[in-house]
C-alpha cells in the first residue's frame, strides 16, 4: 500500500535470501522516481527504509514454486490510484507527513467512527480532525462523500495508519481513501 500511494505498483518481488527487501515494479520509471524522491529514509516499523533503483528493468514471476509466494503480481489491481489518465491524484502526491487526507467518507461515518479505526490502526488517537467541504454531488445534487484531514502524532502512525486504512471497506461498496496531506498539520 505504502509504494502505491507514489504510483501503480505493477510487481513485488521479496528477495528469498533478504526478507526485508525488495523489488518493486512501477507502471513508469517517473512514478519509480517520484517513490524514491519521498520514501528514500522514511521510518516505518520502527526501520528507516532504504529506496534504491534497481538494475533490473521489470520484475520477472517466479519459473518454479519454491519462492512463487515471494512474488505478487498486481498488474490488473483495482488499486491503483492512477489508472485514470488525467486523474486529480496526479496533483496530489506529497511526502509522508503526520497528517492524512481521508475521502470517500459515507454521511454516516462520524469524527469519532474515523478516530476509533486510526486508534485501531496506529494505536494512538488523533491529535486533530478537521472536515473538509465536499466539491462532489451525486445525481440527485446530494453531497454525501465526506472528506477530512486527521493529523498524528508523528509521521510513522502516519504511515501505519495509511497503509492499514487505504481501501478499508466503510460500507456496501464504499472504500476509505487515504494519503499523506499537503500540509504537516492540520490547520
């Protein structure tokens, strides 16, 4: 989840002999470098990660089933968050920070559902929420896809928070989505 948030991550290959490391396809060498750019020595999991290019140009699946598990392929993911040529999350991508944007929020989602799921996810609470207005109506000129901005105590729940969140199903059909906001705290 974590790379995903820089660009459509394609394949995922963890190396047999180094468990904590790994090759990640992008669909484009830009968004390849726009990862690097913002999660080269991040601390996550109590580990500050290390980005890289590789020399390898794709990430080849496995020949045999010894490490077949190691490598995931998501080419067809319906994850992916740039998969609309033109989309508004192009002009959204910024470095981890304490504070996350949180959209598609249903109506019935309150302040305190979204800071019991981030004391869930980070086990610590919020230090601030703020709502945002909506820009969005439905067909019948109703506003009902919530957004807010829920600021941490530091970057690292942050992250913890986004990746546990991101996709995280809140209704029959309706998924949280979650990425680091443009300004460090919530103002």
């Amino acid at each position: 989840m974590l790379f995903g948030v820089y660009g459509d991550v394609q394949r995922v290959k963890i190396l047999f002999n180094k468990k904590d490391t790994a090759l990640i396809q992008f669909a484009s060498g830009q968004q390849a470098q726009t990862a690097h750019r913002h999660l080269h020595r991040v601390s996550f999991q109590g580990k500050v990660m290390h980005v890289t290019n590789s020399k390898h140009m794709n990430v080849a699946m496995p020949k045999d089933s010894q490490d077949a598990h190691l490598t995931q392929d998501y080419t067809d993911s319906v994850l992916h968050r740039y998969k609309q040529p033109g989309s508004h999350n192009l002009q959204n991508i910024y470095a981890p920070s304490a504070t996350l944007h949180i959209s598609n929020v249903p109506a019935t989602l309150s302040e305190e559902d979204i800071g019991q799921l981030v004391l869930s996810a980070a086990q610590c609470a919020p230090v601030a929420f703020k709502w945002l207005p909506s820009q969005r109506q439905d067909a019948e000129q109703r506003v009902d896809r919530k957004m807010a901005l829920v600021q941490l105590p530091s970057t690292e729940q942050s992250i913890q928070t986004l990746v546990t969140l991101h996709n995280y199903k809140v209704g029959d059909k309706r998924y949280l989505r979650v990425a680091f906001a443009k300004n460090p705290t919530v103002q």
